[in-house]
C-alpha cells in the first residue's frame, strides 16, 4: 500500500465548508479502483493547512485510474474552490511501523 499525501491550503474563513465538502466526497473515493482509506487532518499550528491522507493499493491507482476518472473531476469540483494555493501531493510507503 502507498499513501497519496496531499498539503492542502484552505482560504480563511472557508474551513467548515471544507471539511463539509470532503465528507461529501468520502463515497467517491470508496468508489475508487485501488482506493482503501481516507482520512483529513488539520494543522493546529497552522489551521489553514491540511492534509488528506489516502491509502492506495498502488500507485497507479492514484496517478493513473483516479486521476483520468470522472470521480476526480468530481473531487475537484467539489473542493477546488476552497484552495488558497495549489495542493502539495507526494506520495509514501512505510518502512517501519513501530506500533
């Protein structure tokens, strides 16, 4: 499994519709080829930075299979409009998992 890790800068004022919005989307990746979790965090330092971690099956089904589907374009439609800046993604595996 790899993670697709995305750094997202959210407009002030802007975050309960946010968060709201990607509720919403929550069936659109579960409906995903390869798409096994999805989870957003909120900075506390810096509360206009999130980050929306979501567990793949492989790489490709993020950067291939996600992103050329209608499910994508939904996504953006959806959360786009909230963007401070344009989203940060990288993507990770574990290496160690201490507990």
């Amino acid at each position: 499994m790899i993670y697709e890790i995305a750094e997202l800068y959210i407009k002030p004022a802007e975050h309960d519709a946010f968060q709201a919005a990607v509720a919403r989307a929550v069936p659109i990746f579960q409906a995903a080829t390869g798409c096994l979790s999805l989870r957003l965090d909120r900075d506390i330092e810096t509360p206009d930075t999130y980050h929306l971690v979501i567990g793949w099956q492989t790489l490709e089904h993020h950067t291939v299979d996600f992103r050329g589907s209608a499910g994508f374009q939904d996504w953006r439609a959806l959360v786009g409009g909230f963007f401070a800046q344009a989203p940060k993604v990288e993507h990770f595996r574990t290496v160690v998992a201490g507990f």
